[in-house]
C-alpha cells in the first residue's frame, strides 16, 4: 500500500523533470553571456617616488626635471559570448556614453548605431554558437565604468522586430 502511494506521488515528478530536461536539451537558442573585466585608472606623467633607477644617466648639475603634467586614462574591457546552440543575431551592446577609443577583439564586423533617445549601440550582425568577442574601452575623467553601459540584447529569432522578440541582458 505504502509502495504504491509513493509510486503515484514520484511518478509524475520524475516525468516532469524529464521532460523539463528533455525541453532544455532539445531547445536551440542564443544565450548570450557577458563578462566584465576590472575597471583600472593609470596616472602617467607623474614623477615615479624613490630614487631613479641605476642605469639612467645623472642630470647635469642644476637641471630641473621637466614637469608633467599626470594624466588620468580609464580602461576596462567586457567580453560577450554566444553559449546558446544557435547564432545570435542583431547583437546590440547599449551604451549611456560610447567612449571614442574602442576595440574590437577579433576584429569583427559590427556597427554604431545612435538611437535617438540618445547613447550609442554596437551592432554585431551575427554571433555564432560558441563564439566570442571582447571590447576594450580606453576613456579620461570624469567618465567612469558605472557610466558607459546600459545592457545587452540580441533578437531571438532572425527578423524579429518588437520588443518581445528580444533577449535583454544586464550588468
């Protein structure tokens, strides 16, 4: 009796799991992934502290060393990787600010859209499955990390073109 109304109990479980497995397993789509590296600031031109290195020559006597003025530069990269079993197209990379200096790694076809509400969008036509790209960014204060991206999205299907048809990804 007891073995029974556990059967009953475990059996539709265990069917439903399956089939979930199954609907995973057999499902093609784009997943996209992103990954984002550290945000670094530099500060070049500024004079190093301690003494100077051994090899370098002397300054000749009374000589002022020449004054640079530091600068700051701001990097940081973001990786986006297709690890869904089909391709991914209309790749869109939403930006509140595009910093001008920016690449592209491996060099790829892509575009920079600018919808009008404002911001800035690189477009990857296609990611197959399985394939990557990185974008490294090189920016000057004051603009920060926080302040460049808005999102990842991509169109499920190829031609798709309402909202509803979009696979949206956050930071």
């Amino acid at each position: 009796m007891r073995a029974d109304w556990v059967a009953n109990l475990l059996a539709p479980l265990i069917a439903l799991l399956l089939s979930a497995l199954l609907g995973w397993w057999l499902e093609r789509r784009p997943r996209l992934v992103a990954y984002f590296s550290n945000a670094n600031a530099f500060t070049l031109g500024a004079q190093p502290a301690g003494p100077p290195p051994a090899q370098a020559a002397p300054d000749p006597p009374g000589a002022q060393p020449a004054a640079m003025e530091p600068v700051t530069i701001h990097t940081h990269g973001i990786v986006i990787r297709n690890a869904g079993r089909r391709a991914a197209t209309d790749v869109r990379v939403r930006h509140h600010v595009l910093p001008v200096i920016y690449r592209v790694f491996p060099v790829t076809n892509h575009t920079v859209e600018h919808p009008p509400g404002g911001g800035a969008e690189i477009v990857f036509p296609t990611l197959v499955p399985r394939e990557q790209v990185a974008i490294s960014y090189l920016y000057f204060p004051p603009l920060l990390a926080n302040q460049i991206h808005s999102g990842i999205r991509c169109a499920i299907a190829p031609g798709a073109a309402d909202v509803r048809g979009w696979q949206v990804m956050s930071r």
